[in-house]
C-alpha cells in the first residue's frame, strides 16, 4: 500500500538461501555493514548515505493503539511519526487488516518507507517541565496538557524514517517467585500472545 512517496508491504516466512545452520549469516563478501545500537531511538542518521531501519516491536496489531492513553515504543513512533496512525486506518478502511503475525502465528513483518518524523517528545523525568517521573508509559495519561505540548518539539523540516514492524515475540513461561539477592527481588513478566482473525 501506498500513501503518497510512502510504502508498507507485509512479507512471509521465506527460506533463505545460504543460511547456515546455526541461523548466522556471512556478510563479509557483501558490501554490507550491520550496526546495531542498544540505546533509545534518536533518529540521528549514523552515517552518510546509510539506509537505516528503526524495528516497531508492535503488537500483532500493527500500530493498533496510538489512541489510548498509554505512551510505550509502539505509540510513540506513531505520534512521533503520523503517517503511521494514516497507515493503519487506510489498511482498516480498505478492508486489509493490518497484523504483524498471520493467522498460523507466524510472523510477517510490515516495512515502512519513507515516514515522516514530524516532532519529538522528550519522555524523561523533568522536574522543572512537570514531568517529575517523565512522559513514558502510563505517565502520559494522567499529565497535564500543558506539560505534554512542552514536551513536544516539532521538526521542521520532518526527517525520514524506515520501520519494521513486527510483534514482540511472547516470552517463555518465567518463575517470577522471589529471591533474595542483594536487597531486591526482580521480577519479570512475559508478552501474553493474543489471537486475532486470520486473513
């Protein structure tokens, strides 16, 4: 589907030729450089004239809750990033749902090119700005107005971004009973996985 200069196709699980068995793959022979940075999303381009990916670890529901009250990953590239939101509700208008896994519970990836990056929202805690434990989360739903259009700084000219978007994958049953270990107990909560209407 097409909105304008941007795209989204919905890819199955294909075989790749020449994987290895371990699932690794040799780009040493390619001109191809793989960065992989474990920080939050900046959008700032990490070298000139690289195509770049931001992964959207969606629900199966591709952008299926930038409405709500909450503010997690998910719903904030879409507010960040409104052509998302347009996607989605083209896809529900047109009769095409727009899911991340089919309906054997497969994934299918959706890739966005070209979406516009209209505005940023700072998300950390800021005393001073009316964000003593920030914007993420369910932050965002109970601060004020006012604090939330600070927060928010638009880009003028918008920047550009790729996305793939696929549903987190549900975690593996966790024993979540408490240990003592150095004064804290962690907890860890797996992703339910929901079903939804097969295509």
């Amino acid at each position: 589907m097409s909105l304008g200069q941007r795209a989204s196709r919905r890819y199955p699980i294909q075989p790749v030729a020449g994987a290895a068995t371990a699932g690794r793959f040799d780009l040493s022979a390619r001109a191809c450089t793989v960065a992989i940075r474990e920080d939050f999303y900046d959008y700032v381009p990490v070298a000139a004239g690289a195509v770049e990916w931001h992964v959207n670890f969606a629900d199966r529901h591709l952008f299926g809750f930038y409405g709500s009250s909450l503010l997690a990953q998910d719903e904030m590239q879409v507010t960040e990033h409104p052509v998302l939101a347009s996607l989605k509700e083209a896809l529900d208008a047109n009769g095409r749902p727009g899911l991340t896994i089919d309906g054997d519970d497969r994934p299918t990836p959706v890739l966005v090119t070209g979406a516009e990056r209209c505005c940023q929202i700072a998300t950390e805690p800021n005393r001073a700005e009316g964000r003593p434990a920030g914007l993420y989360g369910n932050a965002f739903g109970r601060a004020r107005e006012d604090v939330v259009r600070r927060a928010t700084k638009r880009i003028d000219p918008p920047t550009i971004t790729n996305v793939i978007a696929m549903a987190a994958r549900a975690a593996a049953p966790v024993d979540t009973a408490p240990r003592r270990s150095k004064g804290f107990s962690p907890r860890v909560h797996g992703v339910p996985s929901g079903k939804a209407g097969v295509e």
